[in-house]
C-alpha cells in the first residue's frame, strides 16, 4: 500500500503522462482528419467519422398536403414519416464536423 507521499508522486506522474498523452493523441487526430480515412498501425487504431447527417424532414415536409400531415400526426407530427408519405426524397441535412476516435485495440 502505497504511502501519502507515495501517492501524491504517483497522481502527478499520472497527470503528467496524461497530459503527454492527450498532446499525442490531438496529433494523431489532425493527421488521421487529414488523411480521411481510419488507420491501424499495431494494436493502434484511429477510427476516421466523415460526420454524421442530421436530417430537417420539417422543413422538407411542410409542402405535403394537410391530409398527409393529419394522417402523420398522433400527437405530434412524425415529420419523416410525413416526407415518406408525400414521397418526399429532396430532404435537406446538416453534416457535422468529422472526428477521430483514437483506441488500443485487443492484443489476441
């Protein structure tokens, strides 16, 4: 068991590692949003997200006719299902920023 003084050495030598640890993985990031696509070196890998789309079926369903609307609509609008109704494939979306998501894969 580790002493007071032993453990305060130890969480300041976690944090320094830590925060070595957090600069390198910001890099690996940059270089990995850079390239585009997910990249595995050794147990390493650095999953590459181009974003995900956040559909606005709202706006897009808001020229479907009043009947569709109604017939979608218990007790809320189910906006999707409105565009579905109406055929409805134009739908605007948002596209979020991309991400890398850096882990130790299983040494099997």
């Amino acid at each position: 068991m580790l002493n007071m003084s032993e453990l305060a050495l130890k969480m300041l030598e976690w944090e320094a590692k830590r925060r070595e640890l957090d600069a390198l993985t910001a890099e690996i990031q940059a270089a990995v949003k850079t390239i585009g696509r997910t990249q595995t070196v050794g147990n390493v890998r650095a999953s590459y997200s181009k974003g995900r789309r956040t559909f606005d079926y709202q706006r897009a369903g808001q020229v479907a006719s009043e009947v569709i609307i109604a017939a979608c609509t218990t007790p809320r609008v189910d906006w999707r299902q409105v565009c579905q109704m109406a055929d409805i494939t134009d739908v605007p979306f948002a596209l979020s920023a991309p991400s890398v998501t850096v882990k130790l894969l299983d040494a099997a």
